[in-house]
C-alpha cells in the first residue's frame, strides 16, 4: 500500500493549485476526473452527487486562493486502500481578507490511482 | 439503513455533550465506549491508535464547552452501512474566547450499533 501521508499530499496539491490556477470554466474540466458517478460532494451543506453535479458546482463558484494550513491523514478501512483526508486552511477571494475552511475527502482506490467518493467542504467563519 | 443524518445527530449531540459534562477523568471512561481497538485518532497532528491511548489523550484535554455550528454527515460506503461525519464550531477552554475547530468522524456499524474507526481534530485557527 501507498504511504497514505504520501497519498494524501499528492492529492490536496493537485486538487487545490488545479482548483486555483484554473479559470473557472476550466476548473470543472480539471477538477471531474477525480470524481465519479457515485461520488458525493456536501457544499455548504447542499448536497450534490455524481461527475455532472459536481463539476457544475465548481465552474460557480469564483476565482478563489487556498492555502493549506493543516492536512492529515488515516486509512479508512481495514480491507481496502482507501484513504481519508482532513484539510483545513483559509481561502481569499478576488484577494479580499482569507476566510477559515475545512474540507475532507475520502479517496478511494482504483487502478494504480484514487478517486473521490466524499468530500465535504465548509467555511469555518464563526 | 438508518438515516444518516439522524446517525450522526445522535452521535455527534452523545460526543460533545458527554465531553463538555463530564469531569476531565470521567471523559475518557465515558467516551472511550465509542472507540475500538483499531480505532484512530489524530488529534492536532499527533496520531493515537486503539481505546487506551485515545481515551489517555481524551483525559488530559481541559475542561471544554463546544459548540457546533455545522454538521454534514454521507454515506461511506456503498456495501457498509457507515458514515462520514463533519463537525465545525467553536470551543471555548475554561470560558476563554472561543476558537473555531473541526473535527471528522468515520463511524461504521456494529450490531444495532456504530464505533468511530476514525476521528480527526483540529483547530481552525489561522
């Protein structure tokens, strides 16, 4: 099995520079490969599910800057090798004042690589 | 299947409430039913495996009131009746000014019942 932590780094930095550096009509493009049709994506607490859905949701929303501030990792499952990541950070919008985030996602292995089942995304701004 | 939502209502309200009632030693007892041997807990960056150790690390954390501003909960799996849950809130130590958290639970089913196979936490608070 993969280092997870390994795993895991690889993922967040490709999902967030391909997030950041996309203009917003490329950022679904970009971003749907990792996901398929039985994935699920909890935005702000409305929830959208498969490859459509998902990529819809993510050509809306503005140009935005992630930075990373804390990313961990465990296995998810004693059987498969599958992974769940936890990131939290802040994202700047059109360069205002960077908002608190938190974000999971829970990958799960296919071929030689991992796609995403779940992800949950919320600000973090109480 | 039970509704997940209602799953992780139930959960996350017995978690934070037998947390913030309960005297620091009591905590661990009363939380560690929660946990399994191969449950994982990665508190703040430092990864803790199995009921004695997590429940040791439960014990020494201060007297704490949380509060919860968001829960999302999703389906992990589509073969095992188990749930992804996402907290984020506020926990204010010995009456302080509140910080932003998050934390994630991986519950999976056991009997009539759930265990936390994994549990993410961390503060928000860049």
């Amino acid at each position: 099995m993969a280092d997870i932590n390994v795993v895991a780094g690889q993922f967040v930095n490709y999902y967030y520079e391909t997030f950041d550096n996309s203009q917003p009509e490329e950022r679904a493009k970009n971003l749907q490969v990792l996901y398929r049709p039985s994935s699920m994506l909890t935005f702000e607490g409305t929830q959208l599910l498969g490859v459509e859905a998902i990529g819809e949701r993510l050509a809306q929303l503005p140009k935005v800057q992630h930075k990373i501030v804390t990313l961990d990792a465990q296995p998810s499952s004693g059987a498969v090798a599958s992974v769940l990541v936890s990131v939290t950070g802040t994202l700047a919008i059109d360069g205002e004042n960077p908002m608190n985030f938190s974000q999971i996602f829970h990958l799960l292995p296919e071929a030689q690589s991992y796609y995403v089942f779940n992800d949950i995304f919320r600000l973090n701004i109480s």
